[in-house]
C-alpha cells in the first residue's frame, strides 16, 4: 500500500509552481519541479517528495511468485505449469526481473557461418544465489566470466518454464552474449502436458508459442531451448514441426536476434528415443527452428554423418558435450578439450553442458585456479567475438566480492553477490614468449582489491632481459570510432618499481584512417603538451577533474583525448615496458583502472608518452598491424606476457560526453513493511519506485539518509554529510529490506530519506544535485 502524500511545504510548493506557471515554465503532467540546490547547502524536503505512514505492523503480504516470502527480497522466478504460463501476464511486480541491458552488438554476429559455442547453464536445480535480484551476501558463490569465448548462454532447470534470472542476461548481454530459457517437458506429468497443447489443433499450440514469445519479449532475454523428453502422441508429434515453425517466426517478428533451439531427444516417430546426432528421424525439428542440441553420447562417426544431414547449416547443429562426462561419452571434465577437438574438426558448434562442474565437485576454494584452468585447455577451439559499441566501461568487477569500493573508497565490508553488477569481463589466460628467454606474463581476476566494485583484473609477469616489453591483449574490438575519443586509466603498480605501464590500441584496414590531435588532459610532458578544452561540458569536467590527481590507495588515473578519421579500433592490449637504463629481468604486478591510446608516427611507429603510461596506436597499411606480443591467437598474433596489474579500462565517445544529463524524476514510496526489532528500533521494508530513460543509464546507486526521529514535528534531525549507500539497481525500482530506523516517539515524525543516484554508461559520477529523492516521515499509531 503507497505511503499517503503530505503537505508539510504544500504553500512553499504551491507559491513556486504559481510562479513557475507564470513564467511559462510547463511542467510534465504528474512530475514535480525540480529546484537547484544552493552552493553549499544539501538539498531539503521542498526538492523531494514527501510521504507519510503510520506504523502498521500487519502489511498487505507481497506475492510469493516474486519476493522471498521471508524478507520481501525480489527473487526470479519460473513457470511451473502449461495453465501458469497461459495465465501469466506482465504486472509490476515482474519490473525487477526485466533486463535493464540491452544485447550488444558484436563481431562475428550469430547469424554467420562461424562455429559457435553455447553454454548450458544446469546447477543444483537452478534459481540459487542468483535468484536474489537485487543480490545476497554469500560466501564463495559461482561466478562465470569467460564470456568473450561464448555466444549463447542457456539456463536450464527442470521447471516446465525456466525464466533465466535477470543476473545472467544483464551480465551476458553486455558481453554480446544472447541468453535462452528452457521450456521443459518429462516424464508422464510431461506427456499430458504435451498432450493439451500439442494434440488439439493450431489454436492450443499457438496460444504456447504466444506466449513463450511475450514471456522473452518482456523479460528482455533472447528465445528459448525446446526440449520435450517424453513420448508425444502421433497427434502431438505431427503439430510438434508446425508448433517449433510458428513459435520461431513469431520470435524473430518480436525478439530481434532471437533464437529457438531443440534438443536431440523425440523422434518423428513420437518415441523418446536420444540419437546423439541429426539424422533422418529427427531432422524434421531441425528443419523448423534455428539449431539443434545432440545428446552427449556421440562417437566421430556420428560427426561424419551429421555433415550431409546439416548441409550449409553446420553452425546450427550444437553437439553436446556433457561437462560431468556421464554416459559413454568423449572428454569431459579437464578432458573436454578432446571433445571440442572433434567438434571444431568437422566443423560444428558446441554446447558444452554444465560447466559448472568445477565448482560443484571441486575444491571451493580453488574455484578461480580451477576454472581458468577448465577455459584455458579449451581457449584454442574457442574462437573470441569482439565488441562493438562505445562507451566501453569495466572495472573488471565480477559482480561479488569480500567488500565493496567505489572509486577506490571502501564503501562496505561484507561478503556480496549480484550478477548484475558484473562488468565486461577481458580475454584470460597465461601467455608466454616465444623462445628461450622465459618472458611471461598471467592475467586472471582478484578479490583482493578492487578500484570500483568488488573484484580487480590482476596482470603479473617477466620482462626477459632481450626484449623491453611485454604486452597481452585483453580485449577484441570492432568499433568504428567517431571523430573523438577520450580514454582513461586508473593503474596502481605494486611495490617500488619504474615499470611503465601502456595501452596499445591496434586499428584496422581501411585507407582512410587518420589518427591525429593526441593530447594529454590535465598533464605536462616533454612531447606532449596538455590541451584542455577551452569550455569543458559539464560531464567531460567531471570526467576529467580526476586526472592526474593522487587518489585513494595510491591508484592514479591518466586521460587522454584522441582525434581519429575513418578508423576501426581492433584491439586493445596492455604493455609493460622495463625502466630506462634496466639491462636485468624485470618482474611486475599492475593494478590498472582505465587504459589510454596516443598517436601513430607511421605505420609501424608508436608514439610515446613519457611517464609511467604510454599510449599508442598502431596502423598497418593493409589490415591489422601484426603485434610482438599480444594475447589470444597464434596465427595473428603470437602470445604476450605481461605483469599482475588489476585493471579498469574506459573508452568514451566524445558526443555522449557532450550530451547533457537527465534527472531521476518521480521518486515514489510504496509497499512498506514494518517489523519491531527492539523496543526503539523499527526494522522498515519499501519499494522505490521513480522515471529515468533507462537505456542512458549503467545502473542506479540507492541509499539513504535518517531513520531517526525528529527533535519535534517540523523540525529535521541532524544528517551526516554523505548518505549510507543500501544497494545497486538494474530497474527504476529498487526492494529496500530490513532497514533499522528509529521508532518515532510520542507527538514526533521519524524520517528517512532515499536517494537514486544515476551511474551512466560513461561511469562518471553524477553530482547529487541530479540525483532523485524522496522522504519517508513516519509515526507511531495513536
């Protein structure tokens, strides 16, 4: 139930909306005013919204569907029936599970010929830790981050309607990762289901597809993994073709990009019957949707025949490779390379099933250890896709950690996890010099410090004393870039040590790339001067005012501005180069926080700037420009080394830093939840709710202010000066749980005030003037 509005500054509110009217200031039907704070004074109650309640200890219960019934958290969810799934329609309450991250663009896309590589998320069930949207406080959770060398994500669970949680499709969706549900039928309970939807005529089955299509539509994931394993009637297995071509028509009409993949389990027959390849009596379901999933038990000669029966579509047959190796199967486990080998010989995708095997039946606490290692034997058959949008942020935060930072300040201590909040994750991996001379160099991701998040990318390695640097790619890109960029890097090498610190950016073919204007902000050199911006808009002000300047834990930031013309950014690598003078072998560990580019002095050249950062640009005349060391394939580029940074990189298009910020508007409370947790202690639960155009924003940071009582009616408690940071949100709406606040006293108002503070995809910060605001004022009962 919505706390009721009061009027505490109604006549002030009144005065200036009359006064706003008469000026021929319009204001959005149902949005209040906004009002600039004065320099120096923090916003006050006629700048938010004020709602007031009365402390009830009976609340109107939440549906179960939605939240823990237990603490009112938001949880994702699934369908457990055919007449749940017909019945569900969208409400508010779905608003949280709905993916705030659009899919990105990538390179190669889905729809080319190139073997893929899907993961079938299958663990425990399903709907663990990550079913808590807003995120929980767990010890060592799974965490998955080898997203460069996926294309589909699959959660799968033994619910009849598997609903990914928002987590996994806002994580792999910012990685050009397109996410499926499953829709599952088993055993007899299966078989009738199938019955009533596929033995009757076009109407029945048309009514699932629909509505499969809606549930992906709204929830803003990608399409689904049809897999019926139990027999069908001859009925139901003859609308079984028919059913799979409507459902993926009407998904690629609704779902741009969408995807309906079937899984090798009926025959044509109608019998349950698992082929372990495409053949005649189940190529009918291929034929009708967009790929087809074996079962695991296939031998080399069930790939051979597959290639006739596949023809041209060689990519969209995925043969499955159960992780576990259960069955008479080939690899598996630390084998699986053996697995890919064959696939990747004949041609075909992969679904690699349940690689979650590393972290249920291996050590938890050499889950990274052995995760990467699981990857790296793979990393050869697994070819990478390349982003292809501006900006482009990360910390490299894997959505946990043991504490929480923001922009290197200590913000909680705590374990924490929250897919959500994961950022665009680089290539890993331990990349050694060719030859004798033992260069090396190991990237792999750390929660033991982090710049912004939880976690930071760690890159630690040797300089042989032949060579004077070493440098690993960590990301590939295809990104037309505009006239302007600027690119940051927040960096913290450790130790004493005169290792420079570089970022290499490659750019591709085409005749027309002109690369000039390099200039360095907020930084004097003896080749580069600096060049600010006569007039700095407000955002590149922000951005920038950082550079340059020491900040907390000894991390510093480097920004840079760069002016290109037709040119096509291909690669970003980090290079570390020994100290001037140094003819020894040189070993690092970096900590990086956002990475630069500099100027192009030829094809071959690469332009220097002289501090502990370099930034450099390279051009060949034909193509990509062939890199010493880089970081993932052999046949273009050879391995690079490189030290034990962690790392945040930036790359920002100069237009979205010119535009100007919107506000968070219509902050409202609702659905409040009171609970006694001592005699002078409340504990409050509330929904927030506000307006923001969500695809500007990266997430929204929510805290609060108060809980305590007032001195006396209309006068305000005393606040501190930065208000308590409560939680990240993917949505405009945000589940506050537990809260302590005081219990209001006899004739007094307790108050608490909750602000929203936009992050946008730049990552700068926002100032708190433009952030939106509402205040609770609460009572006791008569």
């Amino acid at each position: 139930m919505e706390a009721a509005m009061v009027t505490r500054a109604a006549a002030r509110r009144r005065e200036r909306q009359r006064a706003i009217a008469e000026a021929g200031t319009r204001e959005e039907s149902g949005r209040r005013p906004r009002w600039r704070r004065r320099p120096g004074k923090r916003m006050r109650e006629e700048e938010a919204a004020v709602f007031r309640e009365v402390v009830s200890f009976s609340p109107a219960p939440l549906p179960v569907r939605y939240y823990d019934k237990d603490t009112t958290t938001p949880t994702s969810f699934y369908l457990s029936s055919l007449e749940e799934l017909l019945a569900w329609a969208p409400n508010m309450d779905d608003g949280f599970n709905v993916a705030l991250e659009p899919l990105e663009h990538r390179q190669p896309p889905l729809s080319s010929q190139r073997p893929r590589t899907l993961l079938c998320h299958d663990m425990m069930g399903g709907y663990l830790d990550d079913r808590f949207i807003q995120g929980t406080a767990v010890q060592n959770p799974y965490s998955f981050y080898h997203w460069q060398y996926i294309d589909i994500f699959v959660y799968f669970s033994h619910h009849t309607v598997t609903i990914p949680p928002v987590g996994w499709t806002n994580a792999a969706h910012r990685h050009g990762v397109c996410v499926l549900g499953t829709f599952i039928t088993e055993w007899s309970e299966g078989g009738r289901l199938c019955e009533a939807f596929l033995a009757g005529d076009e109407r029945s089955y048309q009514a699932v597809a629909d509505r499969l299509v809606q549930v992906a539509q709204f929830f803003r994931f990608d399409g689904w993994l049809i897999n019926i394993e139990n027999s069908l009637s001859l009925a139901a297995v003859g609308n079984t073709p028919p059913f799979l071509r409507y459902l993926t028509t009407q998904l690629h009409q609704q779902v741009p990009g969408g995807l309906v993949l079937w899984y090798d389990s009926v025959v044509q027959s109608g019998q349950l019957k698992w082929q372990d390849e495409l053949n005649e009596q189940n190529r009918v379901f291929f034929d009708s949707c967009d790929g087809f999933f074996t079962n695991y038990n296939w031998r080399e000669e069930h790939l051979e025949r597959m290639l006739r029966q596949a023809g041209e579509r060689l990519a969209d047959v995925y043969v499955g490779v159960d992780v576990f190796a259960r069955g008479n199967v080939v690899g598996g486990r630390f084998d699986t390379d053996k697995s890919l080998e064959l696939i990747r010989k004949h041609g075909f995708s992969a679904a690699l099933f349940a690689p979650g095997w590393v972290y249920e039946c291996l050590e938890k606490r050499d889950f990274f250890q052995n995760q990467d290692k699981f990857w790296s034997l793979l990393e050869r058959h697994l070819p990478t896709h390349s982003i292809c949008s501006l900006p482009f942020v990360t910390s490299f935060c894997l959505g946990m950690g043991t504490r929480r930072v923001c922009y290197g300040q200590e913000e909680a201590v705590g374990p924490w996890y929250h897919p959500s909040a994961q950022d665009i994750q680089p290539l890993f991996g331990e990349h050694r010099l060719g030859g004798d001379g033992g260069g090396w160099v190991k990237t792999h991701c750390c929660l033991a410090d982090a710049w912004h998040g939880g976690s930071s990318l760690l890159l630690r390695g040797t300089i042989p004393p032949e060579v004077g640097n070493v440098a690993v790619r960590l990301f590939s890109l295809q990104v037309p870039v505009p006239p302007k960029i600027f690119l940051s890097m927040v960096y913290r090498l450790e130790g004493p040590t005169d290792i420079g610190v570089a970022l290499e950016l490659t750019t591709g073919d085409t005749s027309s790339c002109h690369i000039s204007g390099i200039s360095v902000l907020n930084e004097t050199s003896s080749r580069h001067s600096p060049r600010p911006l006569r007039v700095p808009p407000a955002k590149l002000a922000r951005w920038a005012g950082r550079c340059r300047q020491p900040l907390s834990g000894g991390w510093v930031q480097r920004c840079y501005e760069v002016s290109l013309r037709g040119c096509l950014l291909l690669d970003l690598f980090v290079n570390f180069s020994r100290p001037p003078g140094s003819q020894e072998q040189e070993s690092f560990v970096c900590r990086l926080g956002e990475i630069q580019v500099t100027r192009p002095g030829g094809a071959w050249a690469r332009g220097l700037v002289e501090m502990s950062v370099q930034l450099e640009v390279g051009r060949s005349r034909g193509g990509v420009r062939p890199c010493r060391c880089v970081g993932r394939e052999p046949s273009r580029h050879p391995w690079g080394e490189t030290a034990e940074p962690a790392l945040s990189c930036q790359v920002v298009d100069a237009n979205s830093l010119l535009a100007p910020l919107p506000q968070v508007q219509a902050v409202t409370v609702t659905h409040t939840r009171w609970q006694q947790a001592a005699p002078a202690q409340l504990q409050l639960s509330c929904t927030l709710y506000w307006s923001y155009p969500l695809p500007q924003v990266r997430c929204f940071r929510v805290h609060h202010w108060g809980g305590a009582s007032e001195g006396s009616r209309g006068r305000e408690p005393p606040w501190p000066e930065k208000p308590t940071f409560l939680g990240l949100a993917f949505a405009n709406q945000y589940r506050i749980v537990d809260l302590p606040v005081e219990a209001a006293g006899p004739g007094r108002d307790g108050r608490v005030e909750f602000l929203v503070e936009p992050v946008p995809r730049e990552g700068f910060l926002v100032p708190q003037a433009e952030w939106g605001r509402a205040a609770l004022l609460y009572s006791a009962p008569a």
